[in-house]
C-alpha cells in the first residue's frame, strides 16, 4: 500500500503520465487475457485492447511532443 501512496502522492518522482499508461496497458492485458480464457471475439478484443494501448501510448507521445515545443518557446524569449 505504501509505494501505492508513494506513486500518487504530489511529491512523487515518478511521472503520473507514466503511472497511468502503465495501468491503462495492464487493464489491455487483463482484457484481453480474460476475453481469450472465455473465448469472446477475438476481433472484438483486438479493438478495445488497440483502444487501451493506443491511449496509454499516444497520451504519453502527445506529451512529449507538447513539452518539446514548450521548450523551444522558452529558449526562444
């Protein structure tokens, strides 16, 4: 329970952005672990777990991309 309150707590060091893509691509893998073990559609599953990992990844691209264009508008001034 501790490193749980350590994650989340604000001084943490750990990246909140990268806590949540971890949590949202083990919830891909639960999915989908689940959905093969009570043989639902396969491609069904293919899209939501694309959903999950695809916004576990693309929030942190997005992120990275928003914070490399911070700072060059900083260095710039």
């Amino acid at each position: 329970m501790s490193l749980f309150r350590e994650l989340l707590s604000q001084k943490s060091d750990t990246s909140m952005m990268r806590f949540l893509s971890l949590i949202s691509l083990l919830i891909a893998g639960g999915v989908a672990c689940f959905g093969v073990y009570a043989g639902r559609d396969l491609m069904g599953l293919a899209g939501l777990c694309a959903v999950f990992v695809g916004g576990s990844f693309g929030g942190k691209v997005s992120q990275k991309f928003a914070e490399s264009q911070t700072n060059v508008n900083i260095e710039e001034k």
